[in-house]
C-alpha cells in the first residue's frame, strides 16, 4: 500500500509471489547479499496480481495515521 495525499494505492501480490519474496528478504542481510537476479526472476513468476487505486481522505488520513503509529517508522521503513 502508498499513500500519496488522498489516493490510496494497493498492490496485491499472488501467494506464491508472496512466499518467494518472504524467503528472499528473510535471507538478505546486507545490500552486499541482496542477488539482483533472483530479485529479478521472482517479479518474472506469473500470477493474478491485483492493483487498486482509490480516493478517499477518510481512510487516506486513517491509513497513514496507522502507518505513524506502527514500528515501520520506527525502523525508517515508511517515512
């Protein structure tokens, strides 16, 4: 999911999608290990991928008010 102002942007990745990215980043430590070729093939898997846009101040507001409140700022992943 992005937000920028009031659109709302979602991106939904098929299961399989999901599982390798899962292992993918669970394995990279550091920009050294991160394998541009298997990043690569990974988003080459076909699939059903969804991908909404939406707006809408309301849930806008509240989703980024959720995103301030989570760890994700805390560890500088959403800014």
């Amino acid at each position: 999911m992005h937000i920028i102002g009031d659109y709302i942007l979602e991106l939904v990745f098929p299961e399989n999608v999901m599982q390798h990215l899962k292992i993918f980043f669970d394995n990279v430590q550091s920009v050294d290990t991160f394998d541009s070729e298997l990043y690569q093939q990974i988003f080459a898997m076909k699939g059903r991928f969804h991908f909404s846009v939406q707006y809408n101040h309301k849930q806008a507001h509240n989703a980024r008010e959720s995103i301030k409140k989570s760890q994700w700022i805390q560890e500088g992943v959403v800014c």
